[in-house]
C-alpha cells in the first residue's frame, strides 16, 4: 500500500506539473508584448532581407560599371575575360551579403550564432575528410580563373586523364564546377577538380584546309593561276577570314584525281562556316572559267573482260 500511495503522489504532482506548464504557456501566448515582439522581429527580418536584396543589385551594378569604364580605358582585355570575371565576382558577393544578412536575421530571433557556428566547426570538422573532393574542386577553379585557362563564351575540349569529357562552348565557369554545351546542345556540369587538361580553340585564329579535286587532264598550273588570282581579289567578301588565303598546290594525286589545298585563316572557330562558303564560291567561279571539279569514275572495261574470259 506504501508503494501504491506513492506511486499515485508522482503521478498526481506529474499531472500538476504538466497543468502548470499549459496554463503558464496560455497565459504567454495571450500576453499581447509576445505577439508585439514577434511582429517585430519579423518587421525586422523582412527589412534585413529587402537590404541584402538591395545591396546585391547595388553591388552587381558597381561590379558591370567597373568592367565597362575598364574596356574604355587601356588595360581594357578581352569582353570574354570580362565577362567570365563580372559573373565570379558578382556571385561571390552575392554569398557574402547573404551570409551576414542570414546571421543577422539569426540574432534577431535570439538564435545563438556563435554556438551554431561553433558546432558547425566541430561538424565541419568532421565531415572534412569526406569534402576533400569539394575543397579540390574550389581550388582548381580558382587557379583556373587566375591563370586564364578559359573563358565564358570560349569554345573548348576538356579532358581527364587523357580521355575527353566534354567539348563544346563555356556557359559558365566558377570555383566549384563548369558548364559546356556541347554541339548538339547537350550541357556538361563539369566538377572543376575532375579538369587535368584544358584544350581551347579560341584564343587563337583557326586555320583550315580547303581541298578541291581535279581530273589530271586539267593545266594545274593554270588552274591555281586563277585560284590565286579570284582569292586575291575576293577573299574579303568572307568577312571572318582574317588574311588572304594560300594556294600550296597539289596536295596528292590519286585515281585519276589532282587534290588542290587552300589554306584559309579565319577569326578563332569561324573556320567550318568559312571553309563551307570558300568552296562553293570557288567552285561556282571556276564553273564560270569552264573549269569543273572532277567527279570519280570508274572504268568498267576490264570487269567485262575478265567475265568473258570465264
């Protein structure tokens, strides 16, 4: 009966308890100071989010206005470097701004930052063995920037350990991954870290090889006489070529054929348009100078002998 009378005693002093913290809590949620204070903490909150929201315009805006005063002036570079650099940047003060807005609105709900920060270091900490790819990837973007690798808008092939993992236009490059469309319009999210080689086609002019075939009973001689003589006087019309093209002659011989090689420079991968264009404009003038590309045949005359003699 002890044991009974006071287990019912703990029971009943439980129940008080819990009727005390229910009426203690009503009784604060109907004090009108609380809904005050959280209306204005919220008040707060909302103002804290529209001056982040500000500062990042004000601070994108000051970000453009730099880069355009710095293409007037002397130390102008390329609009490709200038862009790729105006996107790092204006996200890494985006990240900033947002950060201490976050961490304000924090305070002001009387969250302990500082401890949560503290146990994110221990977290941190923790998990750091297993961020070390993330951490690799930070990097290499950072050095691929400050070495000018590429660029936004840059064509490029990438390659990991030799094997290509993507080739085509940059989208976007930052610290942590890059993006690439590809020719057929496929995109690439490329780990920055995962980058061993960079091959890129548009820092320099491209150069391609226009190879027309003629039947060897052609004059060659006369044939890149006037090749050169309608490259000289109309190689401008192709407004991306860059210097006059180069006749180098009979590049091979070969079933009857004479191959003729053009050398064509053109602005960095504005070769394959140009290349296009440059032979069906030849073609038609030499059409016009009663000059024909020569089309493969073939001489049946000896399959019809060899079938009579079985």
């Amino acid at each position: 009966m002890n044991f009974l009378s006071l287990f019912n005693t703990s029971v009943n002093e439980g129940l008080e308890e819990q009727l005390t913290f229910i009426e203690t809590l009503i009784k604060r949620i109907g004090e009108p100071d609380l809904w005050i204070n959280i209306g204005q903490t919220i008040l707060f909150a909302l103002i804290l989010i529209i001056v982040g929201y500000i500062l990042t315009r004000v601070a994108n805006r000051l970000i453009e206005n730099f880069f355009k005063y710095k293409a007037k002036s002397r130390l102008k570079g390329s609009d490709k470097r200038n862009n790729t650099l105006i996107n790092v940047l204006q996200n890494s003060a985006s990240i900033f701004i947002w950060f201490f807005i976050v961490v304000a609105i924090l305070e002001s709900f009387n969250i302990p930052v500082s401890t949560l920060l503290a146990g994110a270091g221990v977290v941190g900490l923790a998990i750091g063995f297993g961020a070390q790819s993330l951490v690799k990837d930070m990097i290499t973007g950072f050095f691929i920037i400050l070495e000018n690798q590429f660029d936004k808008g840059d064509f490029v092939r990438v390659n990991t350990s030799g094997t290509t993992v993507a080739e085509g236009e940059v989208l976007s490059l930052g610290l942590r991954s890059s993006r690439i469309q590809g020719y057929e319009g496929e995109l690439y999210m490329i780990p920055n870290g995962t980058i061993n080689e960079v091959v890129n086609f548009s820092r320099y002019n491209s150069i391609s090889f226009l190879d027309m075939n003629f039947s060897i009973t052609e004059d060659l001689d006369q044939v890149e006489s006037i090749l050169e003589s309608y490259l000289e006087s109309h190689w401008r019309e192709e407004e991306v070529l860059v210097e006059p093209p180069v006749v180098q002659g009979v590049q091979d011989i070969k079933q009857g054929e004479a191959t003729i090689r053009v050398m064509l420079t053109s602005r960095p991968m504005e070769h394959f348009g140009a290349t296009r264009r440059m032979r069906k404009r030849i073609k038609q003038y030499l059409e016009s100078q009663n000059i024909y590309i020569s089309v493969p045949t073939m001489d049946i005359n000896d399959f019809e002998g060899e079938n009579d003699e079985v």
